[in-house]
C-alpha cells in the first residue's frame, strides 16, 4: 500500500528520518510542520509538495508564505495549523514526531479522523495513555509506536496472543552517563550530555537519555500501549544498542527484536505494517558486532528513572506531573540555568508539591502539566 504521509514535526530528527523513508518508500507527503525552521520547511515543500506547510510560530509562518509564494503549497500557523494537518482527507497516516506534551491536541485530532498514527511522540502516551488509548480503540485508530524500543515490542508481537505475553523487557544504552557515581554526575557539562554514545537524536530526547528519564518514559510509554502492569516490564541496560526490547511469553520463550541503531527502520515499519519492504535503514552485520551486554539499570543514582517508575505505580496524573517539570527542567538545563543533577531535583519538587488526581480528564491533564512546570519554575526564580 503506498501511504500518503502528514509529518508532524518534520524539521526534528525522526521528521527528516521520516522524509528520508518517504522518499525512498516513494510515499506522498500531504503536511510538513516546523516551529520555526522556516529554511527547512521551505526545502521540505519544494521537495515533497505537500498540500499544507505549518509553521507553529506565526512569524515563522509569515516568512514561509512568502517563501513558497510560487509554489501553491498553502501555510497556515499555530496549533490550529497544526490540527489541520493532523487531519488533512488528502492522509492516510500521521507521524507524530513533535517533542513534548505540546504533541497530545495533534494526535487526538488525528485519532479522530481514524488516521494511523505513526507515534514518535511518547509524551502523550505519558499524560494521557489512557485517554489516547481508549479513543484510538473508539475511532478504530490504529497506533503503531516508531520508539525503537516499542516498535521492537510490536515486531516481537506479531503473530502471537496478547495473553500469551508474560514480561516485556526494554532495553537501555545507559547514555553517556553511564556507571558514574552521584557526585561525578555532579559535575558533567551540557556538551557532555548532548553526546550520546549510539544515538544521533534531538537535544531534548538526547538529555532524557542521559539522565535516564528517557527509559522512564518509555517504561510508561510500553504500560500504555500494551496494556500491561509495571510488574511484567523489565528495564535491562543494553549497551550496544543492538537489541532494540524483547517479548517473554509464558511457556518462556523470549523473542527480541536486533537491528543497527537507525531510526529508519521503525519508522518504515509503523508505515508498512503488517507488511515489510526494501528501506534506507543501515544492515546489521552481526559479525561486526561487539559482545551483546545486559545490566541491571542503576535508579538510585539516576533518580530520574526511579522517579518515573515511582509514578508508572501511581498513576493518574502523576505521569503528567513527571513529564511537565522534565520539560521544563530540560529547558532549563539547555539554556544553563541549571546543573544536571537539578533535573531530576526539580522534578521531585513537583512531584512533591503538585497533588495528584485518578481517572483524569483532558483538562485535569493540562492542568497538572501546567502545574508541574510553574513548580519548577518556582525553584529557580
Ligand atoms: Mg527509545
């Protein structure tokens, strides 16, 4: 089937990933969307000749009117734009590779028109998996995850019985941080968080994994999406990156899904399932491999991690607390107004200081990540 593609996000890392697969699959784009990166936005148009180009900031968007004044292409602004490329007739299916809870409004627009929903944006599924979930299931949207770990989950899963599943087990590179002890943690730069040792990623994702709350939000991401407790998922540092999360099922065989460490690859599959075609995602040579590894992952000294399995546990809006001051410690810590270890200090301020609501609404969710993030914007005032 050739897929007509919106890209959310299409200026970020798994955007232009997706754009790559897409033009080597030889699929349509109907949307591009950027915040500001108007010079991309314009290239990406004039190569894919969408219907629609969005960019979210509205003087962005007005440079990119002109910009693509010859084309035809139409450019529209805000999360207005970015719901009507959520929803475009022209496709069939939505990557949602924009960063952040600012990704949730999208998505549910584009659960709603029943797209299939190529998810790279795990925040949602943090907040409001359950909410997401369940109107997916009611629109008959089909949510196929394009984060390696979950993706290898679901190539894992393919042509088994959910309830043949005992365990999922995720694995973790560890990040650049990797067997450091609190007070070395004390002391690292920036520029030394930002160089993951496997991964060429966004800044953003790139902190998560070094503070491990990546893992933590992909703990809850894979509840969320399988539906299971946080009792039968195992987190397992996996150094090489080569063994992308494994399925154990209950007569205690365990299937794990390999491969190198290139995005590519669960991006094509979140657009082909059921089917598998010839892509641009790099061949693993397992002879040039190095020794496959596995750890326990250590939350004490990353108490990121620890904090988010905390609130995997208890649920409501505590995931949206953890995301919302993550965000917004993260933001803070790009712009070095904090240190590395003050991530996941201010974190558990929030967590502290914001109470928690079960069974939350939409609304409950925006209000607790609003919450969170004023909590932590109150500590470094
Ligand atoms: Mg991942």
């Amino acid at each position: 089937m050739k897929r007509t593609i919106s890209v959310l996000g299409s200026s970020g890392s798994i955007g232009r990933q997706t754009l790559k697969v897409a033009s080597a699959c030889g699929y349509q784009v109907a949307a591009v969307t950027v915040n500001r990166s108007v010079e991309q936005a314009e290239a990406q148009a004039r190569q894919f000749k969408p219907k629609l180009a969005v960019a979210v900031d509205e003087k962005a968007a007005a440079d990119l009117r002109v910009r693509l004044a010859d084309t035809g292409v139409k450019v529209v602004s805000g999360l207005e734009g970015l719901l009507e490329a959520a929803s475009l007739a022209e496709a069939d299916t939505v990557v949602t590779a924009i960063v952040g809870v600012a990704g949730l409004r999208p998505t549910l627009a584009a659960i709603d028109c029943g797209k299939r929903i190529a998810l790279a944006n795990k925040e949602t599924l943090v907040c409001a998996g359950e909410l997401v979930m369940a109107r997916a299931e009611e629109k008959g949207a089909e949510i196929i995850p394009v984060d390696s770990e979950h993706s290898a989950i679901f190539q894992c899963l393919q042509g088994c019985s959910r309830k043949a599943v005992r365990r999922l087990i995720i694995t973790a590179s560890g990040g650049p941080f990797y067997g450091k002890s609190r007070k070395e943690l004390s002391l690292v730069t920036k520029e030394q968080a930002l160089r993951h040792p496997n991964w060429a990623m966004g800044a953003k994702i790139t902190v998560d994994s070094a503070t491990l709350m990546n893992k933590g939000l992909e703990f809850i991401e894979a509840m969320r999406l399988y539906a299971i407790p946080p009792e039968r998922i195992q987190i397992v540092v996996h150094r090489e990156s080569i063994v992308h999360s494994l399925v154990e099922f209950e007569d205690g065989a365990v299937l794990a899904q390999l491969g190198s460490a290139d995005m590519c690859l669960p991006i094509q599959y979140a657009l082909t399932w059921p089917e598998r075609t010839p892509g641009p995602a790099k061949p693993l040579d397992l002879l040039s491999c190095p020794p496959l590894t596995f750890q326990k992952p250590d939350s004490d000294t990353f108490r990121c991690l620890g904090l988010a399995l905390e609130c995997a546990k208890r649920g409501g809006t505590s995931t949206a607390i953890l995301n919302g001051a993550n965000e917004a410690a993260v933001a803070l810590f790009l712009e070095d107004k904090i240190s590395f270890l003050d991530i996941s200090r201010l974190v558990e301020t929030a967590l502290n200081r914001v109470p928690v609501l079960d069974a939350p609404e939409l609304d409950d969710i925006f209000e607790a990540d609003r919450a969170a993030r004023e909590a932590v914007y109150q500590c470094v005032r």
